[in-house]
C-alpha cells in the first residue's frame, strides 16, 4: 500500500489585492482551482517504472530513482537499493531509451550513496561508496566502460570529505576537507589531472552555502583573525582570491542565491540583525543594502526587488518586506494572515522560495505542536501589495517530504499540491489563481513529485508509478492551466 502523508484542509481566506477576503468566497475560489485540470489533456507521462514489481520498497529517505540530473540534453539519474546492486541510469525520455548503463554489485554495503552529481560537458561526476576505496570522486560518460574512479584522494578505504563539486571552466572545482584544512581541488576526470590549487590552513572553515554567479563560484571563510570574507574562485590558483571583509566576526550564512539580474544576493545574522547583500564578485560591488533587527529569510528578486520574510513582533504572522537592488532602503510590502490564531505553536516560517515568469513564489509553513506543519500553503508575490496573493492551502505538511517550487523556464511553477483524495499530484502555475491546478496523467500514479529536473523541452520528475514503488516521469515544460467549462467537470 502507498503511504500517503496527511495534510491539512483548513478554511484560510486568500489573500489578494485588497486584503483577506470573506470565508464563503475564499473557500468558492479553492474550490474552483481544485476542480481545474491543466493543458496539454494527458500532460504528464509515465516514463518508466524503474523498481522491478517485487523489490522491497525503498526508504523516504533514499528514494529510487534520485539524483536526477542533465549531462547535454541526457538525463542520468541512480537506483540504490538496500544491500542490493546499485545502477546508474540515462534516459531519453522514452521507455526504451531509459536504461541502467552501469551495475555496481552487492559488495557488503548497505548503500552505494551516489551524492553530488554535476554535469561537465558530456561527463557526469559524482561521488560514490566503495569497499575499496571509501567515498570517493567518480565520472561517467554515460557507458559501462566509462564509468570509473577518478583518483583516491584519500588512499585506501578511507574516504574523503568532498563538498560543493562545481563545473567551472570546463572542468570540475571541488573542496575537500582534511586534517590539514580546507582545500580547493580541480579536476579533468583522469587522476593525474585531479590536483589541489589552493590550500586555505586549519584555521579557516567555510560557512555554507556558496554561489555561483558572474562565471566564478563565491564561498564564504571564516577565522578568527580575519572574520568573515567574501572569496571567489574560477577553479584556478590564479582566479582564487578575497573579494571583500564583510565582518570582524563569523556570523552565520544564512542564505545565497541568484538574482534574476544576475547579481547575487545574501543574508548574514550578526548580532544587530540580518544584513542583506548583493554581489556582483567584485568588491566595490559587493554592498549591504540594509538590516532587519529581527531575524529575516531571504525570499530572492523580482523586478527591481530583494524580498524578505520576517515574523511579526506576536511570532504569529509573516511579514513581506522588500529593499531595492541600488540598495535605497527598505519597505513593508504586507503581513500575511495566519488562520490559527492564538493557537500554541503557531508560528509561520519559510519552507522554499522559486523565482519563475518574473514572479517570486514561496511556501509558507504553520508549526504545529508535533514535528509536522499545521499547514502549508503556496503564495507569489512581485514585490507589492496589490500583487501578493495566495495559490493554494494544501502543500504536503509531512515531516519527511517537501513540496518542492521548481521555475519550468517557460513563464510557469511546477509545485506540488494536494488535490481531493488523489494525494499529492503535480500542479502548475502561472501566478494567478485561475492558472492554478492540477496536471493530468495518463495514467493513475505521478502523486508526491520530486525532483524536477528540466531536459531540452521536457521536465522530468519522480513520483508514484500508480502499480509498485516510484517511477520516472515526464511532463513538457510548456504545460499550463485553463479551467475546464462547467459541462466538463
């Protein structure tokens, strides 16, 4: 039986132009969008059932198949099954073309843990679990014969702690972490050409995430002598340099990610509260724009906008705030509602956020007294008031899965939802509630989607195969939402 995780139905108005609106026509509008189906008819399609129909299935937590990922136009992904043979897979979308290419047999490992998969060029690298060698760097080329260990970087079965592969320049950048410190490595897929360039000392850690913009990769270290810096990197000893102090202590990173414009934007939590930073790699381009006394999540861009969230004084509502990329102050854009007021354990907080079609999405949680949320609900904004709204109540409140925002490059979101008693199903959007609602199958399955990963024209995805275990899936990435009439609901 499929297990499917329980969400929450509540009667919460939606938010539009001119505020919340009254209960009976917020709870007409919810139903009009559950009830819409999407265009193409059959948008979405089974590619194939990778699990054979009498395998155990898999763990939440090690779901099959995972690590999905394009290489040129090929989408790869991995099976790693429990104390059984692992398979890297590629696929061209269709069933025949869907294939495992390389076996790596049952050697006395729980699990092979296929991890970091990045694309270069043709070559797919990744790091993977070996009896022989430990954890170690790995590159396919998309055959049997190609598939094989780049270098054992840390001899015999020790493994080495690899983080942040980056293709950069035509060849993989990565760090390794040692008992010496921090490194920077480069490496064109043969061992000879898997070398250190630069080697930061022990006392340096990086303080996570990274970004990649302006073709370089930003990273942030941090020591007690010099504080936190701003780094940047090409993959090579010459392009790896500080771009800028950015503070005498080390404050958390607490997010970073790219503007639509190409800048990148970033969050520290000092002690007077959270700064919000742009970046173009460059140090005089590098600027605080503001700071929040309290503590903000950092949303992303849209239009000449940086958006954050940030709880209200009473912890029980979100409040939209936005600054402007030249960095000229900050302004209250709106407070979300939450519809359970004066409850324990209510606090809101940000689950995931996507800029797609020039509109900023982002998922709202609702805690609850338990480990899961009371309630998790979809909204888009551009940055104004009028133009804030909420899109759908009923993303997953599991505590193990996430419904995941993903931009489909063709002006649209592809998120997940529940729908009536169909479970979690794919939907998609365009930022207004009448171009919200479910994409259709072809066939019974496609509930609880992860995973989207974008292929030339086509967005693939895990999700329920509707007979045993998950299935790889496929949806064009132009698919979009028309209400259907009234005679044909």
């Amino acid at each position: 039986m499929r297990l499917r995780f329980g969400y929450v139905l509540a009667a919460l108005g939606l938010w539009g132009c001119g505020g919340v609106q009254d209960p009976e026509a917020a709870a007409a509008e919810e139903r009009q969008v559950q009830a819409q189906a999407c265009t193409p008819a059959l948008a979405a399609t089974k590619v194939k059932d990778v699990l054979p129909p009498d395998a155990p299935l898999p763990s939440p937590f090690r779901p099959i198949p995972t690590g999905l990922t394009n290489v040129q136009g090929t989408l790869y992904f991995s099976a790693d099954p429990f104390q059984g043979p692992a398979a890297l897979w590629r696929s061209d979308g269709t069933p025949a073309g869907t294939v495992p290419f390389k076996e790596f047999p049952f050697d006395g490992l729980n699990f092979r843990d296929f991890a970091s998969f990045t694309a270069v060029g043709p070559r797919l690298y990744f790091t993977m679990n070996d009896p022989v060698v430990g954890n170690e760097l790995w590159v396919t080329d998309g055959t049997a014969v190609g598939t094989r260990l780049v270098k054992d970087i840390t001899p015999g079965s020790a493994s080495s702690s690899l983080s942040n592969l980056t293709s950069l320049g035509g060849a993989l950048s990565f760090f390794l972490t040692t008992a010496s410190g921090l490194e920077l490595w480069r490496s064109n897929g043969t061992a000879a050409g898997t070398y250190r360039v630069v080697a930061f000392g022990p006392e340096e850690s990086m303080a996570y995430p990274t970004l990649l913009t302006h073709g370089a990769l930003l990273f942030f270290l941090q020591d007690a002598v010099h504080g936190t810096r701003l780094w940047r990197t090409d993959g090579t000893a010459v392009g790896t340099r500080v771009v800028k102090r950015l503070d005498a202590g080390q404050p958390p990173v607490t997010a970073a990610r790219p503007s639509y414009t190409g800048l990148g934007l970033f969050t520290l939590q000092d002690t007077s509260g959270t700064e919000v930073w742009r970046t173009d790699g460059t140090a005089v381009g590098t600027v605080r724009l503001d700071t929040f006394g309290n503590p903000v999540s950092l949303l992303g861009s849209t239009g000449p906008y940086v958006v954050v969230a940030g709880r209200t004084a009473d912890n029980e509502r979100m409040k939209l705030s936005r600054l402007l990329l030249t960095g000229d102050g900050k302004t209250t854009v709106t407070t979300l509602p939450n519809p359970f007021p004066g409850q324990p354990f209510n606090e809101p907080y940000i689950q995931d956020s996507q800029e797609a079609g020039g509109k900023l999405y982002f998922s709202m949680g609702i805690s609850s007294p338990g480990p899961a949320a009371r309630q998790v609900s979809l909204w888009v904004t551009n940055g104004t008031e009028a133009e804030t709204r909420q899109l759908s109540q009923k993303l997953t409140t599991s505590d193990i899965r996430s419904s995941p925002l993903f931009d489909t490059g063709a002006g649209t979101l592809l998120f997940s939802s529940g729908d009536g008693d169909q479970g979690l199903q794919p939907q998609v959007t365009n930022g207004t509630v009448a171009g919200t609602g479910r994409v259709t199958t072809a066939t019974p399955g496609a509930d609880a989607p992860e995973e989207f990963t974008r292929v030339g024209n086509t967005i693939f995805f895990r999700g329920y195969s509707g007979v045993h275990g998950d299935a790889l899936w496929s949806v064009p990435a132009n698919v979009t939402c028309t209400p259907l009439s009234a005679s044909a609901r």
